[in-house]
C-alpha cells in the first residue's frame, strides 16, 4: 500500500490492533469490528524488545502469518515493528504491508543503518517513531537512513520521550519536538501514539484529541478484546468499544475558516505581534544591563555565576506562576533560557581582551 497517499485520505487515519500478538483468535476477536470503526491499518507486535528480560517478549514469527490473515480477514492491511534484518525480512516474506521501527531502535544508527540496508530495493511503506530520547536530529536521521535506501514512503510516529517517574506520561509529549520535525520536514505525514504516551488508557482520549488540534494526520491507539488480560502493556490497551466511543468523540477542526472569522483572528495575532516585538525589546534591554553587571564583576573580580542569588530569583518567580496563569514549568523554562543568555553576555564581557 502507499501509506503517505492513504493518510492524507483519511484524516484522521487510524491504526489499531494489540501491543502483542498472541494467538489468532485475540488478532479475530480484536479486529473483527475495525472495518466499522474506520480502522485502515492494524498494528500488532511480534517481536518486543521489553526492558526486563523476564517479560513477555512477543510471540515471535509465527505470529507474522496470523497477523497478515487477520488483517486479510477484515480488509484491512496490517504493520508491525522491526528492530533488525531479520526481522524486515521475515516481516516482508510474510507479506506485512506496512513496517514501523520502534524507539528503541531509532535511538541507535547502527541499527537502523542494517534495517536500512535490508530494506534495499523494495517499496514497502515504512513508518520511523521518534527516539526514546528528545533529540530532533536522531529522529531526522533515522529517517533520512530509510530514505536513502530507495524508501519512498516514510511516514513519521509521535510516542513521547522517556522521563524518569512522571507525574502523568509514560513518555512526555514534548510537542515541540514533532512540530519542529514537521518544521524541517513538511511533506512527512505525522501520526500520534497516544497509548505510549500516556501509558495508561483514561488518558487516551485527551491526548488523542491534542494531537488531532495539533494537526496531526492520525492515531496509532493499542486495542485488545481483553485489555486487562494482555501479555504486554495491560494498562494502556483499550477494548475495540471503548475505541469506539473515543473515536465519535474526537473533534476534528478545520483549517479553513471564512474570511470575516480569519480577518477577526488576524486582529489579534497583530496585538499578539506587537506583545512579541516589546517582550524582545524589553528582554534585550535586560542583557545591556547584563553586560554593565558583567563589567562591575570584571572590574571587581567577582565571579560571575552567583548559584544563590539565582536560586534566590527563580524561587522569587515560581512564586508568581500562579497569580499570572502561568505554569511553573514555563516560567521555570523562560528564566532559564534568559539566564542563559545573560551568562553569555558576561562572559563575553569578562573574557574580551583589549
């Protein structure tokens, strides 16, 4: 199948099916309402590459042929993950449509470099999820690996990052990261992983729905007939009804508005623009003082990064978050990234010779 000509299709265009593949009738009972539900692709892991050894690691390739009949059994065509050569080619004997390579592997060039070299000369759709680790340029690379391999139909997956015990995600959304991809790279069709990132299915429904208002052009969402019971992921599966009832709630809104509507939105980008311009004047006027403490420090030999005088000042602003509806974490990020900038202004006052 083409993969990127179908997602631009159907938006948005949804992936479904179990974490793991375990026997044919959980692929039969799992897949056999996704033609109503508006399933065009089913996922199904056959080899997991698992964090403890002792875990369920995937049925491995006998699965393969019960994934591809019960894909062929609904009409749907199916996808699976791969991780090395082997894999890619057992995957593509077995007549898997679609490939996917998962975190673990994008993280790592030399593996994605062999299962690049093993994708030389077909034409199968591929699609590259980001690295466990937030790092754009791994993403891009692992993507650009496939493509110089003759792959021309590469679709990217958004999962989340891994952060040590969050609060809520399983891996951190870090939305930056796919908007600076789509940035970079317009023409890819970009698809959300709701089930990784949230790790747990009661947040499903609203990440799925902050992907689809970020445009993102579909969902990859983990479905099994008995999530509770499942050899891999339990708490982030969801039944194909509960699938159901998330889908007819999501909200899809249009990018094309009416021109009385975007000359009114226009309006307030303008005030928007001109906040923007002040806050970049304002934050270059603080580094011209930056640079005056800069020189008083050379002058004095003070050293120039004083840690208590900024833990001083961040508790001081973390403290203000809320009175100014902001969130602790982006006031934390703004202030960082100023002091940042104000250290490079006086070190280069500090360090300048005559």
């Amino acid at each position: 199948m083409n993969l990127r000509e179908s997602i631009l299709q159907h938006r948005p265009f949804l992936i479904a099916g179990p974490c793991s593949v375990e026997s044919p009738e959980q692929l039969r009972k799992t897949v056999e309402t996704f033609p109503s539900l508006g399933i065009k692709l089913i996922r199904g892991g056959i080899w997991k590459p698992r964090t403890r050894p002792d875990s369920f690691e995937g049925i491995g390739t006998q699965g393969l042929e019960w994934l591809v009949d019960a894909g062929k059994a609904v009409g749907i065509p199916v996808t699976t993950e791969v991780a090395n050569r082997q894999h890619v080619e057992e995957a593509m004997r077995a007549g898997v449509d679609v490939l996917w390579i998962g975190a673990r592997t994008t993280v790592n060039p030399f593996a994605v470099q062999e299962i690049a070299d093993a994708l030389q000369g077909s034409s199968v759709s591929v699609m590259v999820k980001n690295p466990v680790n937030p790092d754009l340029e791994l993403w891009l690379g692992a993507i650009e690996r496939i493509e110089n391999a003759g792959i021309k139909d590469v679709s990217a997956i958004h999962r989340g990052f891994s952060f040590y015990k969050h609060p809520v995600y399983r891996n951190v959304p870090n939305w930056e990261l796919p908007i600076a991809l789509r940035e970079r790279r317009p023409d890819l069709a970009m698809i959300c992983d709701p089930s990784h990132i949230t790790g747990k299915r009661s947040l499903i429904a609203e990440v799925s729905q902050q992907a689809m208002d970020l445009n993102f052009d579909g969902l990859m969402i983990e479905s099994h007939f008995d999530p509770d019971n499942a050899c891999s992921d339990a708490a982030q599966q969801i039944t194909p009804k509960d699938l159901q009832f998330i889908l007819s709630e999501l909200v899809l809104r249009s990018k094309i508005v009416s021109p009385q509507i975007a000359l009114q939105l226009e309006e307030i980008r303008t005030r928007i623009s001109s906040l923007d311009e002040a806050l970049l004047g304002i934050i270059a006027e603080r580094m011209v003082l930056s640079r005056e403490v800069g020189q008083f420090k050379k002058e004095n030999h003070i050293m120039i990064l004083q840690q208590e005088h900024w833990w001083k000042i961040i508790r001081q602003k973390l403290e203000c978050a809320e009175t100014l509806d902001l969130s602790p974490a982006f006031i934390r990020q703004i202030m960082d990234a100023i002091h940042q900038e104000s250290i490079r202004h006086q070190l280069d006052v500090v360090n300048k010779t005559k």
